[in-house]
C-alpha cells in the first residue's frame, strides 16, 4: 500500500493540496479520491481543476465538490478483461483495481501496459543450458544477457506489458540465482519460485503447481526472445474456443528441384521448385485450467506429451503463427544471432 499513497488523496484536502500531489504524478496525472472509510469514491485530474477555478472556485477550497465520481475502475477477481475496449475509447491513463469495499489494490499505468490479461504465466527456467556452454557453467541460461538485459527479463517485461503479473518461475539447475534475481526485479510482478526435485521435462513442473489464481495458463520456455502480441494470442483463443493454443513459428522448405505427383508409378504431373510451408513448436502455450488433469505427478513429461495427451482425449488443440519477432535460444549461434537482432525488435 506504499507505494499508491502517493496516487490518492483524502476527500477533504485541498485544491492547492490536489495540484502538489498531481505535481509529482507526471505518468498518470490521476488522483484517487478516498472517503473517510478508506473507500475510494472518485478520481481528480489537472483538468479537473483547471475547469474548476475558471468556474470560479478557490485554491483553498475542498475539492469534495469537483471529485469526478463517474469514474472507470476494475474490481478484483472480475472479469476485467472484457473492459479494456471501453478504456481504450476513453484514452485513460489510469485505471484502480479495487477490492469488494471499493479499497485501493492496484493502479494500471496504460502507459507502462497493453492490457490486462485475466492469465497466469509459468516460465520454465530449470534447464542446465549444455549446448550453451561454457557460458552456462556458472550461469543459468535464463541470466544470461542479450543486449543490456537478461533473456528472462525480456519475457518477464512482454508478460507485464500485458497485465500478467502472476509469473511462475520453475528452477533447478543453479536455482538461487534466478530466485535471487526475481526478488529484487519488479515489485508489480508476484513471482512464485517453484524448485522441481529433478529435472520434470518441459511441462511436468507444471504439477507441482497449485495456486494458479487464473483459469487460463500460459506455457512457456524462459529462453526465448519474442515480442509476440499476448492480447491477439489470447483473443484467438477464446474466438477458436480452444482448449490449448500453441504458438508456431512459420518455416518455408524450397526445394531447388522439380517435383513429381505420382499416381500407381505413372507421373501425372510436376510441380517447378515447389515451396512448402510448415509451423514448427514455437515453445508457447495457452490452456485451460481444467487440462492440468491430464499432467502426471512426479513424472518427467514434456509439452509435446500434454499436446498428445490434448489429442488423445479429443480436446480441441489449435495453432498461432507467429508474425513477429521470435528466436529459439539453444545454440552458440542463436545467441550470437539474439545479440545482432535485439536492438532492432519493436517492443511497443
């Protein structure tokens, strides 16, 4: 609650009052109004004042009779999502995020954020890196830097942009240092640190997870770099109405040479230096709640067992090209190919 003091102001101060604590508000330039039960009831701006005084009211008057009361605002564990479309039309800059007696919980900067994503993510960060190595003998691959940043940050950074600050970080190999590093990243983001015994494959950590706040989860590897648009992502998942959404990655196989179409040994045709287009597993993945059933405990089990089990038992599992930037981290060259390309991907 330190931190918001700043953004609210009791019903009973001043305009002058107002305009010294909308001074050092440059991002938002919003004030919470809040009544004598702590309960916020309206919202102060610059131009509030501004319209104020030209009507002739005084810099020592309340601003009880200016509080604009009509205001936007989320309330906790709502379906708030569904909003942002009215927000947008508003061009707001802040939006609170309430509890049921209408307290103060959270502000929502649309100038540091896309979206609100009703999500919680789980990044898998307990690999050992081998093929990165020597680079990972000391460092976790996740801590290793692209550019002036860590890989993980850059995932971290996407996921708040779109409002997903539960974060579920599954560590192992040189577990301390990632959970070093999240204590001190982003006070906004709730990191839960989750240790796998032993290596679980790259979705069986997901069992040991049980406090997902969300009914929707988000998959993915720690070692990727993509500035790939969570809110389209989501929304193609609930347009599709599936139950898992993996993203892919587009991948063009041009063959130098002309290509038969046989039929019972004749040749009926051919095609001249086809091109064929294939999606390969781009490491990101969205689900229901409700398929965590299907993960096995205490058992190593891989993301592309969940998509076979998704099949298995006739769950509706669909794909998301991906059209912007992505990169899979493994090698030597990839990383070196990461430290070329990161000042040129667009993050906004």
């Amino acid at each position: 609650m330190k931190n918001l003091i700043k953004y609210i102001i009791d019903v009973n101060s001043t305009i002058i009052d107002a305009l010294k604590k909308l001074n050092d508000l440059p991002k938002t330039l919003t004030l919470f109004v809040e009544d004598d039960k702590n309960r916020i009831i309206g919202t102060i701006t610059d131009g509030d004042i501004r319209r104020a005084l030209i009507n002739g009211h005084k810099l020592e008057n309340s601003i009880n009779d200016i509080v604009f009361t009509n205001f936007s605002y989320l309330i906790d564990n709502e379906d708030n999502f569904s909003k942002l479309k009215e927000f947008r039309k508003k061009s707001l800059k802040a939006v609170p995020l309430l509890d049921k007696s209408y307290k103060l919980l959270k502000i929502y900067n649309f100038s540091e954020i896309k979206s609100i994503l009703p999500i919680d993510s789980v990044i898998m960060a307990g690999g050992k890196g081998l093929r990165l190595r020597p680079l990972t003998e000391i460092t976790p691959k996740p801590l290793l830097k692209i550019g002036k940043k860590e890989i993980i940050s850059y995932n971290f950074d996407r996921l708040y942009q779109y409002g997903i600050t539960n974060q579920h970080i599954t560590v192992n190999y040189l577990a301390e240092q990632i959970e070093n590093y999240c204590a001190s990243y982003n006070k906004d983001i709730n990191f839960n640190i989750v240790f796998e015994p032993e290596m679980l494959g790259t979705a069986g950590a997901l069992s040991l997870i049980n406090n997902f706040k969300h009914d929707t989860i988000l998959l993915m590897n720690s070692d990727l770099l993509t500035n790939i648009d969570y809110e389209d992502f989501y929304k193609t998942f609930l347009e599709k109405d599936a139950d898992m959404l993996v993203a892919s990655v587009p991948y063009e196989i041009n063959l130098p040479y002309a290509v038969f179409e046989i039929e019972q040994g004749r040749i009926k045709s051919l095609k001249e230096k086809p091109t064929y287009m294939h999606y390969a597993n781009a490491g990101i993945y969205l689900f229901k709640k409700e398929l965590l059933n299907l993960v096995p405990k205490n058992k190593i089990y891989n993301a592309t067992d969940f998509m076979e089990d998704v099949i298995l038992k006739n769950y509706k599992l669909i794909h998301y090209p991906i059209r912007s930037y992505w990169l899979d981290i493994g090698k030597h060259k990839d990383f070196e190919k990461a430290q070329r390309d990161v000042a040129h991907i667009n993050w906004d």
